[in-house]
C-alpha cells in the first residue's frame, strides 16, 4: 500500500517533468492554423505513460530521469501525432473528451498538423547525443513503421466477420505495444545499455503494452461502471474486435459463434451488450482475458529481471507501475 | 546546342540512377493496403528533379554523384509524401495523369500511406554517414516543417480576396523552393563541403526553385498549349493565386483591380480566361515575370559562382541544368 502510494508519486514527478517540456516546446506561432493546432492537442494531455517509460528506463539503468527527456518527448509527440490521424479515419468527435483536431478545424488541417508532429517529433532526437542518433534513428523509423502496419491492420480488420486471436494480437502489438517497448529501447539507448540489455527493456515495455491492451478490452465489457466512468460494451455496440471477441470466437462451438455473429451484426441495443456479455461470461473469455494478461505482465517482469546489474530500486518501481496501470479502473 | 544535349544526357543517366534505386527500395508486402500505395504512387514517376539535385551537388563538390544517394531518396520520398498529402487537402483526382491514391483507394488508405512514406524518407538517411546523421536530420526537419508551413499558407490564400506579392513568394519559398535547397545542400553535406559551401548550394537550390515556380505560373497562362501539352488558363479556371495574379493586383489600377476580381469570381467559361489574360498583357504581367525569373535565376547562379573550388564542369552542368529547367516548355 505504501508502495503503490510511493510508486504514484514518482509516476507524478515524472509526468510533471513532462507536462513542463512539452509546455515549453515553443512552438512558431504561424501559420496559425498548423501550430495552434498542435499545442491545442497536445494540451490536452493524456497520461503520458510512454514518456513516463523512457523516463523510467533512464532510472533503470542508472541515469537521472532526465536524460531520458529527448526520448520520451520523441515518443509522446509521435504518440500524439498516430491519435491525431487515428482520429481522422475513425472518424472520432471527441478524444479525452474534447474535440478532436479534425472537428475543431478541418480534415485538411487535421492532415497537415498531424504530418508537422510527427516531424516534431524526429526533431527531438537532435536534442540526445550525436553518437546515439543513428540507434535512435533506426528504433524510432522501425517503430513508426510498425504503428502505421497496426492501424492499417486494424482498419482492414474492421471489414472482416472473423480476426484469429493471433491476428488480434498481433494488430495490438504493432498498434500499440511497440511504442511503449521503443520508449523503453530509446532511454536505455541514451543511457548507453548495452544492446541485450536494450531489448530486455524493450521487451518489458512491448509486454506491459500488451497487457494493458487485453486489460483495457476487459474494463469495456467487465469494468466497474462507476469507477471506469463510462458505460461498459461501448466496444460492442462499436463492432470492434477486442481480445474478448476474438477469443470468444475462437473457442466457441457454432451454435455460439453463430449467436456472436448475429448480435454483432444486429443495431445497437441494451439486449446486444447484456447477450454478448452473457455469452462471454458463458465461454469463461474474463477468466482466459485474466489470465492471458498475467501471463503477458508474467513476461513483462521476467525481461526486466534479465537485465543484470540494473538499478534494483528503479526496477521495482517499473514492475509497480506496470502492475499500476493493469490494476486502474480508469 | 551540344552543351545541352550533353547536360540532358547527363540528367539522363541520374534520372535513371534514381529510378533503379526507387525500384528497388524494397518494400514490405504486408499490409497490403499500407505498401501498395506506395509502391504505386512512387511508380507514377515525375522528373526526380529534386533529387538529381542532391546528386548534382556531390558532383559539384568532387564526389561520384552515387555519394548522395541517401539524401536524394530522402528527399525524394519526403517530396512524394507531400504530394500524396497535398492531393487529398486538393481533393485532386490526378496526379500526372494517374489517379491519386485516395480516389485508387481511399482518404484513410492515402493519408496512412503518406504518413508511412514520410518515415521511409527519414530511413534513407541511416544509409549516409553516422557523422552526417545529425546535420541530415536537421536539414531534413527544417525544411519538412516549412514545407507544412508553406502548404498552410497556400490554403490559407485560397479563401482571401488579396495575398500580396511578398506573401505569395514566401508561400512558393515555403512549398516548393526550400526542397530544392535542402537538397542540393544535404548532397553538400553528404560530400563534406564547409557549412559556408552548404548554404550557396542551398541558395542555388532555393533560387532555381523559385524561378522555376515563376516560371510554372508563366506557362499556364503564356505557354505554347502544342509544347505545354494543356489547354492554357488552368490556374485562372481554379482562381489560383499565382505571381501573374498577385503580380496584377498590385500593380494595378482600381478599376483594373475590380475587374480582374470580378473575372476570378465568374464561373468558369473560355471568356475568363481570355479576358484575365488580356488584362495580364494590358499590365505588362508577362515581361515582369520573366524579369523576375529571370533575376531568381541570376540570384541562383551568384550563389553557384561564391562555391570557391568547386568542380567546375560540375557548376556549368548545374547551370545548364537551371536553365534547362527554366526553359522547358512542358
């Protein structure tokens, strides 16, 4: 109990740390409509985990959190950048409740502030030491990539009646957890790890990502309403493939696939979150979720526990924070 | 006559050197509907002006044109993730006569390829020297964002009545003409050419850039449509701000100015344009252009000649190239 207080306030420290750099990121102010933009979206914050990471990763091998900072401001505003653009394919109103970009102002704006992000983010890279810039070059170009594939698997999965969970699981990874796993690399990159001890850290990231992906399926359908602060299914009535349908499918007979499949297909209801939840719970899917998930975090502390001679301290608070963000109801 | 046979064959040979490396890039197959598109909108083609810049400059600063291959496909592929981009915010349904990638596909598909393609330009620059990396990816930020900054502007214009001459020729710096400098400068770089060196070539690149733009705006409107391969006027249909327009404005009378505005708020129609380009010709419009190419031009070449000890067949290619830019008629 003790720990998890002390755990959040060090997370606290840490995003303080990085609320004030990128509230100083001294942005032009024209042309207006490509800035303001940007420091629009960007204030509306976010937990800022990934930056938190880098941040963490610096402590783990020893380093001042600060040494990390190029790193983790790379990673948020190219995090912010994906959200931006996410937004304009979803087609999505509203983000941490506030208008998205694209409805504020215009796709075209949208577009464009969004590409002038993601350059922002490549030119925090030239803040970290020249001698580290080609890895960090490459971790962030490979990442980009990867988050690009992921979306691109996401949307084309949205056209398909049926996703294998490995597909799911793979679409999550891309689409997600390797950015928290390149946090992870890119502050062990600056504090000159070495590279098995990179991908040790990058490993704990990509699989607390994980997690926190099969963890944040679970809360949709499974979370406690007034804690979560919003209506559980809000996955279901948008037909989205979570760990929990796919997996679902997977084990289920075909008269219970069949069930599945119609319930998707049928308009939105009260009836079609309560019947597809009933049939989860009649698969056991929150059990198997559950478990897949400690199985993920499982892999996630045993790469930390691989990096020999890290920080011991800084180790058991990235295992509290990973442990942190999986027990959040919010 | 000879001479420029000998620089077109030259250009020849790298247009072609950037081709086999554009082919053989060497992209992933999957997913499919993130790759593709790519892989066509690169295969559309164009003139590879931009990068046979940067090739050019290794030349000039006694290297094998080879030296910058990095850089030119950086600067390449980033020019093509603009495009794509721009296309979508044009709402452009052909791009050299092709269709564009959001009507070949769709808005999601292009705007993800093009985020895709913009990490593919920051990839090439892995290739170039780790002790350049940090001078590349400067020169490469700087100039993406005031690409971004020069597109806003540009839309930003279409919705006013007036955009000064200044205003204009900042926006087509903006645009189009700081990738030009950008890449003869990164070839620069590539080639170890002193910091001083660096910027004539940028400002050789710029200036020519910017004649270039001119004299696009010039052709529209006074280009022989045989040679240019296009009905004239196109830009007068589509009430673009070009220099001719903004040109006119400024200099002219009032109840010049109200005609020329009334002519821009008609309908399209063959009268529009013949009467836009009769009052282009009753202010003399033509001949101040072409003294402003020609003056950009002279600017391009004084930065050319300040490169001490510099290859000097390679200055009189990149001069031959400049002009063989300029007097294209297509």
């Amino acid at each position: 109990m003790s720990d998890n207080t002390e755990i959040k306030q060090h997370i606290a420290i840490l995003q303080h740390l990085v609320h004030q750099k990128v509230s100083n990121l001294d942005l032009p102010e024209h042309p207006v409509r490509l800035y303001e933009p940007i420091s629009y979206f960007m204030g509306i914050g976010g937990k800022r985990l990934r930056p938190v990471l880098a941040l963490l990763s610096a402590e783990l091998f020893g380093h001042e959190a600060a040494a990390a900072i190029p790193s983790a401001l790379a990673v948020e505003l190219f995090h912010n950048f994906t959200l931006l653009h996410d937004d304009i394919m979803d087609n999505a109103p509203l983000r941490r409740g506030k208008q998205t970009v694209h409805e504020k102002y215009d796709t075209n704006v949208a577009i464009l502030s969004g590409d002038a992000l993601m350059v922002l983010a490549y030119q925090q890279l030239l803040v970290a030491a020249p001698e580290q810039l080609p890895a960090l070059l490459k971790e962030i170009n490979k990442v980009a990539l990867e988050v690009c594939e992921g979306q691109q698997y996401d949307m084309d999965f949205q056209g398909r009646e049926r996703v294998t969970t490995e597909e799911y699981m793979r679409m999550i990874k891309l689409k997600t957890s390797v950015l928290l796993g390149a946090a992870m690399k890119m502050g062990a990159i600056q504090c000159g790890a070495q590279p098995t001890d990179q991908q040790h850290a990058y490993d704990f990231g990509l699989y607390t990502g994980l997690a926190f992906q099969v963890q944040d399926d679970l809360l949709d359908v499974f979370g406690d309403p007034e804690k979560f602060g919003k209506k559980p299914g809000g996955d279901i009535l948008a037909n989205k493939n979570t760990y929990l349908r796919v997996k679902a499918m997977e084990i289920a007979d075909q008269t219970t696939r069949m069930a599945l499949n119609s319930w998707y297909a049928a308009p939105d209801s009260e009836a079609k979150v309560l019947e597809v939840t009933h049939l989860f719970r009649s698969l056991g899917i929150r059990e198997l979720a559950e478990k897949e998930m400690e199985s993920l975090l499982q892999q996630a502390f045993e790469a930390l526990d691989s990096i020999e001679g890290a920080d011991k301290q800084a180790k058991a608070k990235l295992k509290a924070f990973a442990q942190y963000l999986i027990a959040r109801e919010e």
